[in-house]
C-alpha cells in the first residue's frame, strides 16, 4: 500500500482539528440563535481556506513540482452565507445534527479551497487517497486522478482527501489490496467470496449501492445565490474560463 505525503496527512489532521473546534465552538454560543453560531463557522472556514492553500503549497513542495498559481484565493469568499448557515443549524434538533452540520459546512470550505487552489495552476491534477479502513463506495474510487474540472463525490461524513500532483503512480492505491488487507467496511460474507471467486468489485459495490437506494454527494452547486466552485466547473467550458468565473465571483483575486 503506497504511502501518503506527509504534508497531506498534515493537513487531514488540521483539517479535522479545525472541524472539531468550529462543532465545539459553536455549541457555546447556539443558545444564542443561528447568526452568532453562523459567525463561528465563518471564522473557522476562513481558517481552513487558509490552511487549504498552504497545504497544497506544501504537497506539491513535498513532491517536489514547480507549479506557480496563476492567481490568488481570496479567503473571505469561502465564508459561506451567514443567513443560509443560520437557517441550516436552526433546523437541526439534536446535538450530534447540530456538530455534524457545522463540522461538515466548516471542511466543505476547506474542500472548495483546495479545489481552486489547484484549478489555478497549470497542469495540476489531484488524485483521491481514501483513509483506510474506508467504506466500499470510497475504495472503488480510490487513487482516481481527477482533472481540475472534475467533481470529487462525497458521501455524508466521506473523510477521504485530495492530492494534488502531475503523476499520480506513488500515490496510487489498489482498491483490491484495500479489500484483501481487510481496510474496506461493510461488505457482507457473500461480497467477499463473490470477490474471491474472481467478482469485479466495481460491480459488486454498484449493486449494493442500487438495493440500498444509495448516491453520493457532488456538493452544492449553488449556495446562497452564488455558484460554489464545483458549480463554475460545471459551467466552464475549459480551464481559463473556470478561472475567469473564479475570479468573477470573487473566489480568487489577480
């Protein structure tokens, strides 16, 4: 099993760090309505946009890859609409709802972050390293290279991350090895003799998701009247006009 960079399990643990405290933080001031706990969470998104982008900074440092950013993110604008975040926590109920929503509002900027971190810079792509032990839809997926363009599906509480690089081969996981070495949750007895008896695991994990009605999460695409950066990828025709709509809506500056 490749090894991850050591930056990038740096940045998992900071990115999750960050998450905790934003859940922790907000449930002191909750009791005092939806735009105090919405000012919290902007704080903390800011935090993880920054720490995003130094992050892939960093992870292509560790790979050694000269790759200049052609712009620059502007880190307020992945603060999300305090009026939407308000409206989302008040219509939680219970405490464990409540630290979810915001620990999962808090990563997504992260996520976008880093997502527009790569997108302004040429010839950069990311490849999706799952942390094992990791549930069978993230592992048929693992070691995917995404373009710049591409949605990096979730599902709810996916921990899996995004490594930013030219070429993908030593970061490259074997969705097989993570099943033989037992890293893969939630496959039945009758998943696993059908693999061993030579089941492509794509379409075993494919039924399974069919029978239980499951999908994955492609982010918002529109979040507060604006496009989030996963909706500007779908917009944009090819990369220089995603960064033009990046640009346009504020996500990154010249």
């Amino acid at each position: 099993m490749p090894r991850t960079l050591r930056s990038a399990r740096k940045h998992y643990r900071l990115s999750a760090l960050i998450a905790r405290r934003a859940a922790r933080e907000a449930r002191k001031v909750r009791g005092q309505g939806g735009a105090a706990v919405a000012t919290v969470v902007a704080a903390h998104q800011i935090t993880q946009a920054q720490a995003s982008e130094l992050a892939v900074q960093e992870m292509l440092a560790e790979q050694e890859i000269e790759s200049l950013a052609e712009a620059f993110l502007n880190i307020a604008a992945f603060a999300s609409d305090p009026i939407v975040v308000a409206r989302s926590v008040d219509a939680v109920e219970t405490d464990t709802e409540f630290d979810r929503l915001v620990a999962s509002i808090v990563q997504d900027a992260a996520r976008a972050a880093e997502s527009v971190s790569i997108a302004v810079r040429p010839d950069i792509y990311h490849v999706r390293y799952v942390n094992p032990p990791c549930c069978a839809r993230c592992a048929i997926l693992a070691g995917r290279v995404y373009r710049w363009s591409e949605g990096f599906e979730r599902h709810p509480n996916c921990d899996c991350s995004m490594i930013p690089t030219t070429v993908a081969g030593t970061l490259r996981q074997d969705p097989d090895e993570l099943v033989a070495t037992g890293q893969v949750r939630g496959l039945s007895k009758a998943d696993l003799q059908a693999l061993a008896d030579g089941a492509d695991l794509g379409k075993v994990i494919n039924v399974r998701r069919s029978q239980a009605g499951l999908s994955d999460a492609t982010g918002a695409i529109v979040r507060g009247g604006r496009p989030t950066p996963a909706g500007i990828y779908r917009l944009a025709s090819d990369r220089p006009q995603a960064v033009d709509l990046l640009r346009r809506y504020g996500y990154i500056t010249t």
